[in-house]
C-alpha cells in the first residue's frame, strides 16, 4: 500500500541550516473526508523565505513547528476528491506540506489552467517569484526606461527574470551572483548587461562602480548585507531600493547592523521599500498573463535546478541558501 | 564707519565640532554694484543640515570651504538697493552668509510679507523647518488619522512642529528628548500624547514600548543611530520611516552601520524614505498658507532658543548639534 514520505521539522536550526534540522517520516495514507481531497505532489517550490519561517519569530505567516511537516508551495494533481470543486486528475498549486500526499479541504487552493508551459513553471516564472519579479521592479521600483538597474542574486529565481523584465522595459541591467557559470549566464542567457562574481571581487564598490558606472536607480536587493551597502552608496539622487530578500543574513544567529552611511537616503533623496507580493494580486495577473506570452514567443528565457525526490529536499533547500542553484530551485516530487 | 562682521570656516571639524573650527573676521562694508543689494542681516537660522556642509563630500548642497564665510539661512533688511527688484526697507530671505551685511545680486532671495507673526518665524514654524515638518508627515509619511507618529529629537526645531502637525491631523503622537524640561514641553505645550527623556532611558526599545503600546505607524526620524533602531523595531506592519535628519551621526568621524534587524522592511512591509522638501514647493506654500491662519488663532504653538550677536552663531551651532535647544534654534544679528 503506497504510504506518504514527509519532511519535518527535526529542531530549529541556529545559524546555517543543517540536514540535521530535518527528519523524513513515513506513514500510511489516509482517506480524504467529505468536502476534502487527497494531492499527489508533484513539485515543490524551494524558497529563501522559507529560513525566515524555521525560527520562532513572528512573521507575515507563521513560524514552522518543530515535529510538523513543513510547508511549502506545491503543484500536485488530484488523487482522490470529496470536495465538489474538484475533480480527480486537476492539477492545482497551494501552500501544502514537504510530503509526497497531501490531503486538503480545498482552502486556499488554486487550479492550474492546461498551457504549453511546463507545469513547473508555475512555481517560478508563471508563479510567486515571477510576480515578485515584475511587482518589485514595477510596482515598488517604479522602473523607468533608460535607468539603470541593480539585482543581487541576480542568477536566482527571482533574479533572473527581473533582469530580463527590466531589459524588456529599456533599463540597462547590471548583477552580481556567486560563480563565474552564473555570471557567463547572467549576460549569455539572462540578457544582462554587465555581471561581476562577487566571491572573486575585493572589493565591492569597486567592482560595483564597474558595472554601474554612473550609478545606480534601482536596487533589487536578494541579498542584504555587504552587497547591500555596495549598492547604498551607488544609488543615484531619487533612486529606488526594492527590499525583496536579504539571504546573507537568513542564517545569522544574531541580528546584523544595516549597511553604513544610511544618512545619504536623505542627501540623495532614495527610497527603501519592503513589500509583500501577495498584496498585489491584480498586477500579479497583469504578469502572468504577459510572462505567458513571452514564454511561448521565445522573449523570456528560464532557467531551473530540480532536486529528485521529497528526500532531497532538505539539501536541496540548503544549497539554494548557499547559492548552489541555478535560476529556480524546485524538487520533483512524482512524475506527473 | 561700520564694519562687516563674518564667521570663516577655519578648519573642516574632524568628529565633534569645537569653536577652533570657526574664525571671526571683519571687513569695511563694500558699496553694492549696479543690480546688487546690501542687506542688514537680522535673524540667522541653525540648522543640524549644516554640519553636513562642513564636511568635504558632495551632496544635493555643496560643501562650506575653509577660509570662506560660512551660509545660512538669514532674513534681513535691505539697507541699499541698486536692484530694480527691491527697494530700501524690504524685508528679505535667502541663503547668505553668517555675517552682519551680505550683499547680494538678488537671485534666490525672495521677499517676506508683512505679516502679524514676528519676522524670525519665516525662519522657523513659517520657513522651511515648517515645511519639513508638513511635508515629511503628508507626503512621506502619508500620515492617516488614528494612526501612532513617532517623533524623534521631538522639541527640535521640526519636531516640535511635527508633533502638533499629527495631533491637529487626527494621529496618536509620541516622542522622546534629550531633558526632563524638554518633555515635559512636549507633553505640556506641543500636545504630544505620551514622551520620554532618551538621556534617562536604560532601554530606549522599552521606553518606546511604553510610549507606544500599540508600534508606530510612522517614525518621523531626525537623530538616526540607536533610536532609529528602537524605533524601526517597534514599527507596524504598513509603517513608513519619514526619514528627515540623523543628528546622532552628523559628527561621527567614521560611517556608523545602520540599525540591526533590517529584514523587518521586508516582513513588515515597511517603507523607509528621505526627502528634500524644496522638491516639494506646491505643499510647502499649502502649508505656509495653514500655518499663518494656524498660528493667528492659537492653534499652533512655537517656540525659539534665540543666541544674540552674529559671534555667538557658532556655540548656537554646536550647542543644536549638542540638543541644547528648545524648539528652534536662531541668532538675533541686529534689530529691525
């Protein structure tokens, strides 16, 4: 009898994360009850927010508890319905555990429409980090056509397509990421501009100043921390931070200072700004709708590293938080 | 026959400025040319903004240079005009110099009408502090009734105005100064709902906490460093950071980091933005106009820390930066 395989949490981590903090257990599937539905996972979305919900600290969305399943953003297909909304064979995306099964009332789900594009694209480009692209760089960024553009992270999943949006918009677009690989990709796949590999950089505002030599408009900030404060002191007089992810800090025991020198937001006049992408639904559709069309014509290019199995999915997470992975990190559940 | 008295920058303050930094030097009075004006000087505005000028790096200002009369902004009384534009009596404002006659060939001046408000609150409740304050909380801080503002360096020049500003807009309003007498000030004469003296504080995020059961909507930020910290953590979510001036870091010798703990801008959706408020000329002159009738009916309360004699412009000076001030701080140079 097939059982479920599911990811817990074992303890909660201080400072890096470690296989150690996870737990795989295994149980026998139970029957959905009446208005429920039980999902087949298929594949799920790796994300740094995700550290933020290991600690004991409240947050937009609760903290992970330890011994619970731990959750994340899922595509599965529809094993066994009791909920009328649903039929057997639908394919749909929710917040649902790191388990191969899972049973849901429905809540929260949504289906996933039948489209040329690969169903995992749901979790990326066509799904939660593609949106935090185009709100961040639109919406809170404010982008205009000739600025200049700053990503951090800039190969990652979300990184990667502000880059190109923002080439799409007629901003010049420049980042900085962890290798050379995603470096050479960063201008050969992802359309940037220029690129710096920050690991072989001594020092960041210099390399920083090369990229962007007349400074810097908007800075899409995934990382936080010395890169940060590289970009601060580049910003240019009216200019932007989009405070998407600050990844450097997610595994520190303890908080870290801001970056120095913050007395010129004043002198320069800039702008630093948080969002949460799920309070802009409507330009979250505005997006995907877009993104699926430059998906089927060829003017949006992706990238993805796919862990096998739900097993995987711890190292699978903490490579992402070293920066292992290329484009968007996900983990193939099943075959669908 | 009358001298001209000025205050010479003598040497760039490295950390604290002392008075060894300021000389005093005089000059026989020069006839003004064709199209140029020679102005009595009479009140001179102390602002923290000019400690910044006192430092050799570029911002939206340029630098003070050594040997060179320092600037202020100054309301006089032109004493000669061979300016079409102005005639003997006028009263005026304009960036001059620290001095007891400038001359001046007119651009950037502007006059000051007659008005039932004592001619040194164009310095202050009336001039650009004023306008700091209504911009910073309107268009910044987009303040909405019921909403908490919290004022930092609150009996200051602008947040004493800030303060009253909020109550008259509806907002709960909170604050901390540097003396006991200063708070009870806030409480007394501002309107403040709740105050606290930093100085006596042991810690400042408690203190704030107990002034601010509920967190901050908006942090109408003038001193920066350990307060700021306290303040960013205490914000709700939605909270915007007007960012206005950062007194605690202006003689800092090396660049201080900023506050730890920044990933809350992400999680609480936070908002941190400066501004320079002669962008916004449309809801100054909004604001001058509010103001006038404001102070005309008791509405509005105002107060100045006044120092006599153009020699004492420098100890006013240090003592602002040192939070020796109640409300704002000027020099009388002469009478009207």
């Amino acid at each position: 009898m097939t059982r479920n395989k599911q990811i817990r949490l074992a303890s909660r981590p201080s400072g890096w994360v470690t296989t150690d903090n996870f737990t795989v257990t295994e149980e026998s599937l139970t029957d959905p009850e009446d208005g429920e539905l039980l999902i087949k996972n298929i594949f799920m979305s790796v994300d740094p927010y995700m550290r933020g919900r290991m600690n004991d600290v409240k947050s937009y969305i609760p903290p992970f508890q330890v011994g619970e399943v731990l959750q994340a953003g899922m595509i599965g297909e529809v094993a066994v319905s009791r909920n009328k909304d649903y039929a057997e064979g639908d394919i749909v995306f929710g917040m649902l555990g790191w388990e191969t099964f899972s049973v849901s009332d429905g809540m929260g789900l949504s289906k996933i429409p039948k489209t040329s594009a690969p169903l995992s694209y749901h979790l990326g480009i066509l799904g939660m980090p593609g949106m935090t692209a185009y709100v961040g760089l639109h919406k809170i960024g404010r982008a205009k056509p000739g600025e200049t553009v700053f990503v951090s992270a800039a190969s990652g999943g979300v990184g990667s397509i502000v880059g190109q949006l923002a080439k799409l918009h007629g901003c010049r677009v420049a980042g900085c990421a962890s290798t050379d690989a995603k470096v050479a990709m960063l201008r050969d796949k992802f359309g940037y501009d220029a690129a710096f590999n920050y690991r072989n950089s001594t020092c960041l505002l210099t390399s920083l100043r090369e990229i962007c030599p007349d400074g810097i408009d908007i800075d899409f900030e995934n990382v936080g921390g010395e890169i940060f404060e590289a970009a601060l002191w580049s910003m240019r007089p009216n200019g932007r931070v989009v405070m998407c992810g600050m990844i450097s800090n997610y595994n520190d025991d303890e908080l870290q200072p801001g970056p120095r020198g913050m007395m010129s937001i004043i002198g320069k006049n800039l702008t630093i700004q948080g969002f949460i992408v799920t309070n802009y639904p409507e330009a979250s559709m505005e997006y995907v709708k877009k993104a699926s069309s430059w998906l089927e014509d060829g003017t949006l290019e992706y990238h993805e590293t796919i862990a096998e199995g739900i097993e995987n999915a711890p190292l699978a997470f903490i490579g992402m938080l070293k920066g292992n992975n290329i484009g968007k990190q996900i983990v193939r559940i099943a075959d669908i």
